[in-house]
C-alpha cells in the first residue's frame, strides 16, 4: 500500500532520512522505532508531504506521491495524527472532529454526522465533552481528539507520530488499545512512531529501527520484541521523540 524507496530527505545542508526504504501492507500496524534523532518524525513528514525528499520516491497504492501537496496526499487516504496533537485550543470537540473532514469536499450532513457518531463509539469521553472547548481537554482527552481528527478524513493510511507522548500509563493502555481498534474495526493501516518500543512492537504486525537517518533493522514486530539488540537499546525504558 505504502512504499518508500531511498528517500533522502534534508533540513537545509542536514540529511535527515540517508536512503530509507520501508514497505507499510494493507491492513498491517507497523511501527517505526529509534532514539531521539533518528529520523522518525521526519519519515511521516516527508510521507505527508510537509517537507519533499531530495532523492529517492514514494508509492502510495503504486501512485508517486513525492512531490505532490500535503492537500493532495490527505485526499488520496493518508492522514497525519501530528506529535503533539495540535488541536484546535479555541474549537469545540465536535467542531475538530468536523475539520478533520475538510479533505472530502462538499460532503453531505448526514454523512460528516454518521462519522461523528462513529468516533463518538469508538472514543466515548468525546461525545461527553463534544461541547468543550479543546484547551480544556486533558492531555489523553486532547489525543483521543487528535485521533479521531485523523480518522475522519476516511483514510486508509494513518500516520502516527508519538501518540502516547507526556501521557500517564493508564492513558497509554488506552491509546494502544484504540489504535487497535481502529485498525481491526475499520481497516485501518497504521504506520506508528513510538517512543514506548515494548508497547508498539506489542500491537503492530511489523517494525523498523532507524539509526541517524537509516533503518538499521527490520522484521516482524514479534522477533524484534526478542531481537537482543532491540531489547538492550530500546526496551529497558522510554525514549524521547525522535
């Protein structure tokens, strides 16, 4: 569904992504891990053409997508859940979930409504503070929005960079657990950015870890949850965004 083939990617004179290729299948969690640095976040920008690789290409559905605007991309079907999260402070909870659509066009009312009940089911605190404003949101409260923004776009790829960042651990369960779910409930591909490695490679079919710009390791997330590498350098704690 979703293919990298030597991307290099740079900030001005730095080369942030040296070569990357990836392979993200339909239906599939992939997560992709690495320290602080590595180049994670900057493999979903690039993906969802906020910064454009130097070389290299990147096939969504067999389509290139490498040059085209982020705009492009989102209505193709990839969605983008930022670090972060970045919701709309002075919006209401409803009033997100509604611009998460915005990519679709003239859709009719009842449809955006439908879609709104259904994030409403899948994240219930939402339907209980559809009227709040975003900056009143907690900091697990705001993600679940954030995710759900993503989701209304209808896409069949969700990116996801650090989602479980500065949240407490019963909040982490929880994200883990939705991300799941969307994916088995709705189809949903996910391409995952984790600091929590142990927590990621637990739910996802596949990893990568990258190393200043490269991926150094691949495999299915099981055999890296018992990758000695992997264990040593990753799953003795939690690592920063990288």
């Amino acid at each position: 569904m979703l293919e990298l083939q030597g991307v290099h990617t740079f900030y001005g004179p730095v080369e942030a992504l040296k070569g990357i290729s990836l392979t993200v299948r339909k239906g599939e969690i992939v997560a992709l891990l690495g320290a602080n640095g590595a180049g994670k976040s900057t493999t979903l920008r690039t993906i969802s053409g906020l910064v454009h690789p130097a070389q290299g290409s990147i096939l969504f559905e067999g389509q290139p997508i490498h040059r085209l605007p982020p705009e492009a991309i989102v209505r193709l079907g990839i969605s983008h859940v930022p670090e972060g999260r970045r919701v709309f402070p002075g919006l209401t909870v409803k009033e997100n979930l509604l611009l998460g659509a915005s990519n679709r066009g003239r859709v009719p009312r009842s449809e955006l409504e439908a879609d709104v009940r259904q994030m409403f089911r899948i994240f219930p605190d939402l339907e209980r503070l559809q009227d709040a404003l975003g900056w009143t949101l907690s900091g697990g409260q705001q993600q679940m929005l954030a995710i759900a923004r993503g989701l209304m776009a209808r896409p069949k790829v969700l990116l996801m960079d650090e989602p479980s960042l500065g949240l407490a651990p019963i909040i982490v369960q929880q994200v883990f657990h939705v991300i799941q779910e969307i994916n088995a409930s709705l189809g949903t591909t996910v391409l995952l950015v984790e600091q929590n490695a142990s927590m990621a490679l637990r739910i996802a079919h596949r990893g990568y870890v990258m190393e200043t710009g490269r991926i150094v390791l691949e495999g299915e997330a099981a055999d890296l949850l018992k990758d000695p590498e992997v264990r040593e350098a990753y799953l003795g704690g939690r690592r920063q965004a990288g």
